[in-house]
C-alpha cells in the first residue's frame, strides 16, 4: 500500500527577466518562502528541477549548492531534467520519494536562469531539449517545430488562426492578476492578426516567453500532514508518460499520445472522471500545444480543440477553468520551473487563497507539464 | 511498509573513448544488454543518470529519446543530475519509484559521452559541477582541487606521495582482467614518483581518466523477482547526503561529511555493521577520495585512510576488497554513468559472475558514487 502524499507548503518568486539575480539566490528565494508558508524548519530531500543550469549558468551539481544556501546542508538532494517538464518531473520524484516511506518531508525546487543568453546562444541552449541529431542540428527549435503542427492543424480541419488567440487572451486576462506573473497587460481580440510573427503561424501572442524564476512545494506523507499548521493539497494522482522525442517520428502529427497515456493513468489512479476536475494547468507554450492537449487528453474531440477557448470555457468561472494564473503564456515560461509553478498555483487555488484568480469551489485541479511538442509529459492531479 | 526492491537483469558497454559511438546508441546497448540478461521485454519506466548531455553532446531531454530507441517507447522516463554521483541519483531514483508501489519494474540507465570535447572546452564541461561564482571562474578543476586536499593531507599527516600509489595499482590489478575496462595495464610500484603530474601531487597515474560508457540495471520489487530467470540482487540500503559544493565553505577539509551521513544511514536501513561488508566500490577519482572516503565512512582512522592500501588490504583476497572491476581509476570514469557500472560489477560479484575478478565469498556489497569532492555522495548495499 503506497503512502499518499500531500503539500504542506508554497513558495514562488515573480517570473521574469531577472538579470539582478544568480540561480542560487532564486531557488534560495522559493525554498524559504515555502518553508515560512508552512511553518517548517528542516527537511529531509530536495529535489530540483532545472534544464539549463550547465548551459546558460555553467552550473550542474545544484543539489548540494542550493541545498546548503538554503540552510539544509546534508540532506539527500540532486537535479531532475526533461526539458520544459524538467519540474514535473522533480515534482514526481519528491511524489516518489515520500510515497515509498524513504523520505518524510522533501521540498520539490523549481528553478531557472533562462534569459542570461542571447539571440543564437539563447536559441542554442532552448534547442538542446529537441533532436540533437535530427532537429536541432538542422536549425529546428521549439517555435519552428510548434509552427509545423498548427500549420498542419489549420490545413487538416479548415481552422483559422483567430480561432486560437482565446488561449492567449484568457492567459492574459488571468496573468494580469498574478502578482508574479511575467506580463500583466490584456490581449485584445485579433491581435494575432497584428502580432509580429515568430514562425508563421505562430505569433508573439502565442507563444510563451522564456523566463527565469523559482517555485516551490514542500511535500510529507498525508497521515503525517495533519502535524503541520498550513491546510494540506493531497497529490492524488502522479503519472509520467513519453512519445518520440522527434516530431517526424509519429504516427500521427496531430495526437499527443504522451498526454493521453499520462492523462488515463492518472484519472484511473485517482478514480475520478475528466468532469470531476475544477481546472486545468496545461501546458500552454504555443496555443496549438493547448489546443492538441485538450483533444489528446480527452476534453474535447479531434480537431475541436480550438473551440473550448473560442466559446469562452476556459474563463475562471467556465467548465474547465485554463492558465488560472496566467499559464505560461502571461505569468511566463521559466522552463525546468514552470511544472513546479503549476502545483503552487493549483495549491492557492484548492487552499482557496488564490485572491482574484480564485475558481469558485476550486476541490480538484490537473496540472501537466509538458518537454518538447509532446515527447515527455508529467501529469499530477491534486485534491483539498 | 517499503517494498523492498531487486537487481534483476544487469548491462554495460565497454568503458572507453567511443568517438564512433553518438549518447544515444550507447544508451541502447546498455539497456538492451540489461533486458537480455534478465529475460525481460517491457518495463514500466526508465531513469537515466547524465551529467554531460547538454553541454557535450548538445542534447537534454534523453529520457524520450533513448526510450524510444530502446524500444520502449512512452514509458516513464526522465534524466537525473547530480555531477559524477548522477548514475548512483539515478538508482536511487529507480529505488524509489519500484519502492513506492508506483513503477513495477525499472530500468536505470547511465549513460555518457565525456570525451567528444577537447582543449579547454573539456575543462569547461568538467568544471560545471564545480561552483561557477567561486570557484571554476577561478580556473579551479576538479583535479586542482584534489591536488589541494592531498597536499594538505600529507602536510597534516606527514605522508608522502607513494603512501597513497597501492589504490591505483589495486585498481589496474583488477581492470586489467576486466573486458569492459578502459585500461588493462599494470602499474608497478614506484609509478607516482615516475608519472607526468597533473596538478601537484596528484599525477597521471592518481586521477581516473574521463570517459564514455553506458550501464543499466533493471529493477523490480522483491516478492516480484522470483518471477524473473536470474539470481536477484537486492538493494538493502539506499541513501544519499550532501556537503557544501566549495572547499572553502567545509569546517575541515579532511572530512567527508556526507560520506559519513550517506554510509551511516546504509548501514543503519541494512542492519548490517562494516565488517558485514564483502567488498566496496567507492569513488576511486582520485587517490585521496579513496583516503578520505575509508575514513569519513568510518573504515579507517583519521591520517591512516592510506594505509589500507599500503598493507594491500584492498585486493580481491582481502578483508574489504575496493575497485573490484578496476574502479573509476582503471575501469575508467564514465561520469554520470560511473554510479550505474558500480551497480553492475557489485552484482556480478553477487551473482558469483565475477570470473577474474570474482571476490570469494562475495554476498555483500557497498557502492558508492561521489559528486564533486564529496558535494554529493550516494551509497546503496547490495545483498545476494
């Protein structure tokens, strides 16, 4: 029988261009933030997401550095890289780690120095989550390859670009809010028309900015939880799936067979159904992402996936409430941190703390967080 | 109640400079030896100990791409970093996962190409898990570093240099008779005084060369690996510890801190006291990790860590056998896929598979695998 596992604290510092600040001093910021929100004085792990602290801060080995700045020299603590789910994937092996009775109480890190590059170095160190071999090396990155699919996708099913930008809107609507959002500005309609273009289609107002920053989720067993004074989230469910690293290798462009197989294993470990979900953190780092999450993950049939946001049912107070804090559209992309953003948020939201972002009754959330187009996606699903 | 967790199926690669050879090739010949061994097709999961993807072979986000390759596609998997100790962080990682409940069965690959740079960017892969503020901004290497504990060792201690040449000599004993060794030569007394120095004291023949290479273990539950074709290896122990990243920032530089943390918890999850010990893979990097190692684990007595090795207490006959298959020093060093090969030579002796470098008697084993000089350290006990 498998320990549940809960968050008994929060912590994250704003997103942004934080050129001021090294990537110790941010994961520091976070890791303490998270310790005050619960009231906790010492741990026994921490585990860290992060990509690019060997490429853009010529840093590895952060574990026992961060580990001692934040005044837990000595405990068990190293990094957890999957590209953009690099804090997904930190979040799962802290689910792990305490769920297998090994540890009691570990603090899942999030942290990234993004923006300390520029033009082909940054375009150099965002490229090293694709192909080396295949993509990259040919000059592929993120955007180009995220242009391929929507470009596939308005061809396949005669949809217009405008029918996307409610992704980006709602992002926008809801960051606008967030204190520690990146971008507080609204999007008006039919401003993917005017945006400058990145890689047609894909526009400024679509993709998500790279960011820096850090987050934090303190987490212990759920028997143990009740010792603690913050309301605990319980994780109830934690699932891990991967798909070609490479787009050209699948079967089919328009599916994201990673995001279904994680979706169906976690809905059947947390015995819930799709409706039983109050929102949905999704990875939002182009609109098409959203939208083949939302159709590969069951919420809505191939080829619709546009429709929840062009309708409107993605608002804070819609069926399936997207990005309640901006996603990382407007609160921004700080890569191996965003997963970890994503359940301090899900926590305000299920604490009920989450102030202008509330989702009213906000019991049960999803938050996924994806590498690549699709090729690692971690999905956990937590309950107040 | 953990559920205990079983080696069931073991794979390495040839230890060398494989310029013939990209990451994920390598990779897949580890696991697809570990699957053969073991008689298994599917896992449920695969985690990958790396420390140099990004920088060296421009290529993260491994986790999909070897699983795909490997024929295991959409499976679970992400990488793990922790420097040099990334192989044993990836095991320990896998423990955790089939420990828990959640991941049935595991494989836990390491894998690394280190030698693909030459010149100064070698220097600069190599340093990134040194403290990039204070200390590789600096023009400190890992090598520069040692060099400085072992000339402060014998200062403090009055020990000369040919104290400590029986590590390296016990170790090319011992790789010279394994097939997967980087190195087969013998070294004969006297070498340390006659060797090329790197970085005063420490000479060509102390330091364990860098390398490519690729090993993976497949793991699976206890009650479970009776259900699979080979002898099961079980891990007894898993724990891991931290230090400070610098030098400068240790109380006492003769000290291992998390050498001692990390074995003292092994020891104690066991129930087993060191004399229990058969034999024990440490980080052999250098000579004087081997010193401070058997001291910091309690094997020895501050100032006589050395000693070991000069009354030749180490060899495959002795009372605690070090560097079985050749160590880091002569096996090579395959970075972040060291930890992984540890894992496999110590089930090899298990198994009683040794063949040359079969320790008689062999039922239980320590591995240990070091991050920086001793930043990070894991220690896992193996028992057949």
């Amino acid at each position: 029988m498998m320990r549940e596992v809960s968050i008994i604290g929060i912590g994250q510092t704003p997103v942004g261009e934080h050129w001021e600040t090294d990537l110790r001093s941010l994961g520091i910021g976070a890791i303490r933030a998270a310790m005050e929100d619960g009231g906790i004085k010492q741990v026994d792990a921490l585990y860290i997401g992060s990509a690019y602290g060997a490429t853009v801060s010529s840093q590895s080995q952060i574990g026992p550095l961060i580990a001692d700045y934040a005044g837990l020299r000595g405990v068990e603590s190293f990094t957890i890289e999957a590209g953009d789910a690099s804090g997904g994937a930190a979040l799962r092996t802290g689910y792990l780690a305490v769920a297998s009775g090994a540890v009691d109480t570990a603090v899942v890190l999030g942290v990234e120095k993004s923006t300390d590059t520029v033009g082909a170095d940054r375009i150099a160190a965002r490229s090293v989550s694709l192909d080396a071999d295949y993509e990259s090396v040919h000059g592929a990155t993120l955007p180009a390859l995220a242009a391929l699919l929507m470009r596939r996708y308005m061809f396949e099913y005669g949809v217009e670009l405008s029918a996307f930008e409610n992704f980006s809107i709602n992002a926008h609507a809801n960051g606008a809010k967030n204190p520690n959002a990146m971008y507080h500005n609204l999007l008006k309609p039919g401003g993917f028309a005017r945006a400058p273009m990145i890689a047609d289609p894909v526009t400024l107002f679509d993709g998500a900015p790279d960011a820096d920053g850090a987050a934090a989720v303190i987490l212990t067993s759920r028997e143990g939880a009740g010792n603690f004074p913050v309301k605990p989230v319980h994780i109830i469910a934690s699932a891990a799936a991967t798909d070609t690293l490479t787009l050209h290798d699948r079967g089919d462009l328009l599916d994201f067979e990673a995001v279904r197989l994680s979706v169906d294993k976690s809905l059947a470990q947390a015995g819930i159904s799709r409706t039983d979900l109050d929102l949905f953190e999704l990875h939002d780092a182009f609109t098409i992402i959203s939208t083949l999450t939302l159709e590969s993950a069951g919420f809505a049939v191939r080829g619709e996936g546009w429709r929840a946001a062009a309708d409107q049912e993605i608002s804070l107070t819609a069926t399936l409430p997207l990005s309640t804090f901006g996603g990382l559209k407007s609160r921004g992309n700080p890569v191996g941190a965003t997963g970890v953003y994503q359940a301090v948020e899900a926590a305000l939201q299920l604490r009920g703390e989450a102030g202008g972002n509330q989702v009213p009754d906000a019991h049960t959330a999803m938050i996924q967080n994806m590498g690549g187009l699709g090729s690692t996606v971690i999905t956990h699903i937590l309950k107040s």
